[in-house]
C-alpha cells in the first residue's frame, strides 16, 4: 500500500477530533497514518476514510511508551514507503483530582502521553522534514494549557508542558522550514460521548469537530511567509 | 451606489494590510468601505479594486476624531444603504521614543487612533450587528500587544489598550453572535515603503500583506461553534 | 518645610490604598507628597501622617490634566526643597459599562487618569532619579490589568495600557538604577466605602491596604540584584 | 534531635539558592530539613548552619525517586518530631539541546525532578498543613517558565509544568489557608560556580541568592488577606 499521495499522522484518534483531522487532511490531498491506543477507536475512523475513498493505515500505539510509538512511526513509514509532511498530535488524558490525591504515577502516565508522546513523535518525523525543508506538526491544546486550576494538575501540568515543547520547537524549527502550531480548544468537543452524557446541554455550546480539524488545516495552509503559532478556540457562546 | 452585496468596512488604509484587506473581502463577496486619513492613501486601493470590478466606497477621516469617524460610518451606510457586517480595524500609529521624550499628547493621539477610534467605529456597527445576530470586528495587533519593550511605549501602550478592548468585546459579544478577534502581527510587512527602505533584507523576513488578509478571511469564516479570539502571524524565519 | 528626609510621591490618595502607602513610606523615613483630585480625600490623611509626627504634604491635581500635574509636581518640588526618590501611581476610575454605552470620552478621560497621568508623573520625576542613578516608581494595576472581561472595557482598557508603560520603562530605566514594578491588586480592598457596603461580606474576601503597602515597600527596599518587576496581591480566599 | 521550633524544608540545596534559603528562614526561626542528592552538597550547608547556631538535618534524597523523597520526608518528620510547615522546592536541572537531541528518558528525568517531585514533596507536607489551617509552599520557577525557547525545551517544559502545578495548587489550597507561590527567577545566580565559570561578567549581572531567598521570606510572611501567587527577579541590568 505504498502511497503517492504525502503522509499525515493522526496521534490520538477516537470519534471527536481524531477522525475529523484525518478526514480534513485526506480531503486535502493526504494518505493518514491513524494511531491510536486501541483498536476499537481508530478501526472505524479507518473504515469510513476507506469507504469515502480515502488512503489510511491504522496503528494500535500507547502514546505514554517511546517504544510503542517508535513502532508506529516505523510502520507507517515502512507500509506507506514514505516520511510523513504533516504530524498532528491529539494524545492526552483527561484527570481531574485533588492534589491530594493526584497519585504521582498517574501524572507521570498523563506527562508521557503528552509531552514525552510529542517529543517522540516529533522526533520521528523531523529528521525528514528538515531533510525536505517543510513539514507541519499541529500540537491539540486546551484550556488547561494556559491555567493551572484548582483540582485540574492532572491535566494541566501536561498541557501547560505539551505548550512549552511546542514554543520550543517553533522556535527551532521555523528557520528550517518546519510549521509547529499549537491550538487551544477551550470548551467541550461535540463527541458522541460528550454529547450523550449531557442530552440537555446546548447544542451551541460544543465545538465542532469538523470545524476545528478546518481550524488545523488552515493553519497547514498558511504559506511560510504567516505563520500562526498559537490559536485558541471555542463556541461563540463559551464563557472564557 | 446602493449595495446589493454586504459592507466590509476598513479602517487604516494603504498600499500594505489595508489594501490585502480590502481586495480579499472583496473576493469573498463584500463592497468595501474605504477609510483612511489621507485621500491619497486611499484613492490608488478604491482604483484598483474598481479595475477588479469590486465595489467600494473610500472616505477620509481621522481615526483619532470621533466626529470625523461617525461622520464617515454615516456616509458610508448613506451610500451603500446598509449597515456593514464586517469590520476591519488596522488604524494605528508607529512611535519609537525614550520614555523621556515621549510627549504625553503624542501618547493621547495614538491612544485616539488606536483604541478610542476602535471603540468609536466599533459602537458605529454593533447596533445592527446585535440586531442581526451576526456580524465580526477584527483588530490588528502588533508584537507589542504583548510586551512593552523599551523605546516602544507609544507602541505598546496603545496596542495593549486595543487588546484589551478586544477581550473585552469578545466576551460580551460573542453570546450575541458577533465574532470579535484580535490578530497579532508580530513582524514587518512587505509594504513598498518598508521593502524599498531595506533593500538588503532577506525578502522572507516580511510578512505578506494578502497571506495576512487571508488569515483575516479565515477568522471571518469560522462557524460560530468554533471561534479564535486571538491569533499571531510571523515569518517562519523571524526570532520571537 | 524643607524636607531633610527623602521623598515619596503618592499619587491618588484616599482613605485606602492611598493612605496606607503613605504611611508605609512615612514609617520607612519619607516625607510624603499626597495628591488627590479632591481636598477632602487628602486631608483626612495628610492630618493623621502629622499626628504621627510624619512630615507631609497635601496638593489636590487632577491626574487626568497634564498641567494640573506638573503643577502638583512643582508644588512638591518646591516646598520639600528637593526631588522626590519614589513615585507611587495610585490612580484609576472604576467603569462598568456595556460597550455599547461606554462613551469614548469616558474611556479616554480613564485612559487620561490611568496611563497619561502615570507617564506624566513618571516624566516629572525621571530626570532627577536618572541623575542620582536610582529611584523607584510603582505602579498600581488591577485583575483588570490582565483580562479584559465583558463589560469592563473601561476598566481593562486603562489598567492594560498602565501595565505596558511600565514595562517599557521597567525595561528602559533598570539598567540606569530606577526600579519600576507593576502591583495587580486582583481583589477588593478593606476600604471604609467597600465594607460599609458589603455588611454581610465576609472579611476575609478584602486585601487589607496596609499589607498591601507593605508589598509595594518590600518592592522599594530590594536590592537591584533582585528586583520584581510585576507580582500580583489576592486574599487567600479569592477565586481566580 | 526533636525540634521545638517549627520546620522547613528545603529541596535541592547547593551553595547557591538552597544554601540562602537555609539560611534566612533559620534566621527566621524555623529548624531546617536540607534535601540535596549528593552528600557533598548538602553538608557544608548544614555545618555552616550549624556554625551559626541554627538548626538543621541534613537528608540526601533524588527528587526524581518518589520513595526517595518519601523517605526524607520521613526521615525529617521523625527526626525533628513535627511536620514541616515551609516547603521551598528548588530541585532542577539545566538541559540545553537541540529537539533532535533531546532524549526522551532525559525529559522524563527532568519532570521528575521538577514536577513530580513537587508534587511528591507538597503531598507530603500538606495533610499536616490542611489540618493546621496554615502552611507555606514556595517553588522556584526560571525564565524558561514562561517562554519555550528554541534548544531550551528540556528546562522549559518542565519548568512550566511546575508553573501549572503552583496555580492550581494555590486555586486549591489558599482557600485552606496554605500559601503557594512561584517565584520566576529570571537570570543567573551568583553561585560560586557561575562566577568562576564567567571572571570577566560584570558582577551586577547576576541575581543575589541572599536576596533572592528575603524575597521568599516576604512571600511567606505575607499576611493571608494580602497573598503574592507569582512574581519576578531579575537583575536591574538584565535585558528581559
């Protein structure tokens, strides 16, 4: 199944945003490496990618261990014959605690999927990118990612960390071509999951999947002349 | 003149942003009021977008007057018989001054320019924005939104003003259904006055004005679930 | 009434933050400069810094009239007989105000009191504080300093443009020995008028001006191998 | 060795920033807890303190074991017979790499040390605390806290997850009465290392560890109505 078409890699891919950067980014002309930790999240994505046309290869990873995610990356690259262009890194865990009972271990799982998983991932598709002079690694943020609130360490402490790497690697890697961004997502995604567990809830008040993959696929887009390195998004009616 | 087409109003125009601005608007459908403090800024943007075939409208007035702007809002929707849907804010003013030279009533026009004539035209079309439900407002910020750096009060301090009225809009207008966005533009743009100033500079350190506008465009598309409140734009090459 | 002692200017004096400031620096070895727009916000405070054997003096000035400062300035100057070594910017307007009736002559009249008054003052006495190579100016900032919240443009807006001025001095004056620091009062001061009008509201939810005073002394008193340029004062049980 | 005065602890001690803090909160009454992973950093600060005629335990512990830190927390409280009531967390390390060469294990280590230390420190301070109503947590935090420099991503994530850390423990806890602030020290410290690495570096350069630790001091004798989240040092000629 080698692909003629560039490459991009969905880390993280479940119904909600996942599958809605890889339909965006085949629509826009790509084969997707789909990986996510399990097998009954990315299978569907794949299939209705398959069924629209589209060229995907799915890959069961745990974003929180180096040598899962090496695999990954090593698969995708082997089955597809080429280096991904386009990394889009949606891995996180969602934690919400007392300090108090926020078990260390459970930070440091929560630190790898995010942080630890970026830099991985970003290391696998770098050396290529800078070979080639361009590549685009989008890095999914969220509220959390610019506040520390009470009882959210759990989320924040990766989010705030996943930012950092990012400033870090725009910082480096734009001079050499390479677009890292880092979008916030501030409020709730409108997943099947979210959506059903609130059935009253405004409809209005859920971001839209679709919307924020296109918000993602702008930023891809953007020629190297403006270049966006941090948005934020959410529903006109959020409270922010 | 009557407009059959929705208004897009500009406010700070010339041969840079303003014009990329305009044109791109135009492209997507809008007659395009024109407002600049000099006829002569404004005329060769109105020229060419005739040659195009778009509609506009450009009239003079000073940002820094609150007379001056209201009397062009009026003559603008006079003319064109509606009330604008868009608007465009990009007026400001370049200083560059020690803290000991910087002449209090130069800070006060640049205060006027900035954030008083933002707010100025900003109450001209919010009536009929919050009547329609819709409608949006983006403010041009600059590198010194975000930091004031030494030398550069009559920058930052305006610039910080303007964001702050952003924020400020944004959060009592968006639950109304107007999309209030403030845009960071952190570099030079390849104007013909700034890229025949600096003939040795790397062409790739300026920021194209049309990709500016596009990303302005894209703001201005975004449904409604998913909104950006703040963005920055920069070369890949540039050191921030 | 030559003063022997150095000087410390508060600007925006009431029966606050104002008084306390002034009794600190009294206290720490100062002869006081109050200003305030109104005679019987002053002298309540002037009177009791002289019960207490402080030395002091009292000019009323409208921090939003240029020429109503220099002149208060002047007064200073000329009555203690020498230039003062602390500037204490203590002045603002509180608005609440939909956007929609925040009528720009309020919002520069706030803009006048807040970030032209702070410049104005500063000028008045930066050329001294350059001279003698040291000096200290600390500016008062808000909750609104940092977000601009719905309905609170009049608020932000000022408080954003104060905190960029001092900044861009903070980063031009350091290095000639003048200490500049910005203080964000993120709540609701122990004023007489603030508690008499929240009977039932729990007194732990007010910043006590006194503590707070002695924050902006500690900044005063750092030595220039460590200084604070911005640090934020809440009460322990304050949301944020 | 029971203590009848109350207890701090201080986390990463050398001769710089620990050995200041030791010190002034000796001075301030407390019996010191010094926790440092090499032996040979560890005791000479503690037999100076003890020159001095304060008292203090030496504890040798690597922030990035959890059951390490946990047992010289636990060595400490028996010791000493009573929970800590201060916790100065200064454990760090400096990375400086490229992404490319940035090994994940690396990172890890360094969140270890930063952030799950901290919270493996703060968890075992804080039951006693809560139950006190009272208790104090400082953490050190850089310049690289705020901004993810390019090659720097192996001190700025971690340190801004710390940062995200102290936020959301203050939200937390300062309603518990437990102050916790980050202090972002923005320069380099006068360390006997530093400045013989750097003879010819103007001494103004460098930030004062004495000075530095008085600013924590201030910070924990802040009273509760008037608390300091975060703030600032630097040196007055630092370019920020």
């Amino acid at each position: 199944m080698v692909s003629k078409k560039p490459i991009a890699i969905v880390i993280g891919v479940g119904p909600g945003l996942g599958a809605s950067l890889a339909k965006r980014f085949a629509i826009g002309g790509y084969s997707i490496g789909l990986v996510s930790r399990k097998e009954s999240s990315v299978q569907p994505v794949q299939k209705k990618l398959e069924q629209q046309g589209h060229t995907s290869l799915s890959v069961t990873a745990d974003a929180s261990d180096i040598l899962s995610m090496k695999n990954a990356f090593h698969k995708i690259r082997t089955e597809f014959g080429s280096d991904p262009e386009v990394l889009l890194y949606n891995a996180g865990r969602f934690i919400y605690n007392s300090i108090l009972d926020l078990k260390p271990e459970t930070l440091k799982n929560a630190l790898n999927i995010s942080v630890i998983g970026g830099l991985v991932a970003s290391q696998e598709v770098l050396p290529s990118m800078i070979k080639q002079g361009k590549g685009t690694i989008l890095l999914t943020g969220a509220t959390a990612s610019l506040r520390g609130s009470a009882n959210f360490a759990g989320c924040s402490v990766p989010k705030f960390a996943l930012r950092s790497l990012s400033q870090s690697m725009a910082r480096e890697l734009g001079p050499k071509g390479i677009h890292v961004a880092h979008i916030i997502i501030d409020g709730q995604i409108n997943t099947p999951n979210q959506m059903q567990s609130q059935p009253d809830r405004d409809i209005n008040s859920f971001l839209n999947s679709d919307a924020i993959a296109e918000a993602y696929w702008q930023l891809h887009v953007q020629p190297r002349s403006t270049w966006t390195q941090e948005l934020d998004l959410r529903p006109s009616i959020e409270k922010f």
